[in-house]
C-alpha cells in the first residue's frame, strides 16, 4: 500500500516509523508544522488508518519482519 504515497510522504512515513513527532519532522525537512500535518493526513488517508493507534499497529508487523 506505500506505493500509494508521494515521495514526501514516504518520507515522512519514515520518519513516523523512526518515532519522531510532527515537530522534529518539520524542522529535519525544513517545512512548517501544517504542512507536515497535512502529509501526515494524507498518509492516514491513503492508507485507510483513522488515529494514531492504528498507525502504530500498521507498523508493528514491518517492524518484527526486521528482527528476524
């Protein structure tokens, strides 16, 4: 489903997987608050995930795929 995504939103969706907040992201690609809100929303979107629960359930699986 992440070739849904544009280029900044991946990576962006990155980023969200490497913890960071909306905050840190912003200021690491040098683009305002709103803006990386709004890529955020629309990864959200693409992806069918609703909050961020179920974006962190959405990366669980990936994750323990890298530890094996």
């Amino acid at each position: 489903m992440l070739e849904k995504l544009t280029k900044r939103e991946k990576d962006v969706y990155e980023l969200i997987k490497k913890g960071l907040n909306c905050k840190k992201i912003s200021e690491k690609f040098g683009i305002s608050i709103c803006t990386t809100l709004k890529h955020k929303t629309n990864i959200f979107h693409k992806l069918n995930i609703h909050n961020e629960l179920q974006l962190k359930c959405y990366l669980l699986p990936e994750k323990n795929l890298k530890k094996k």
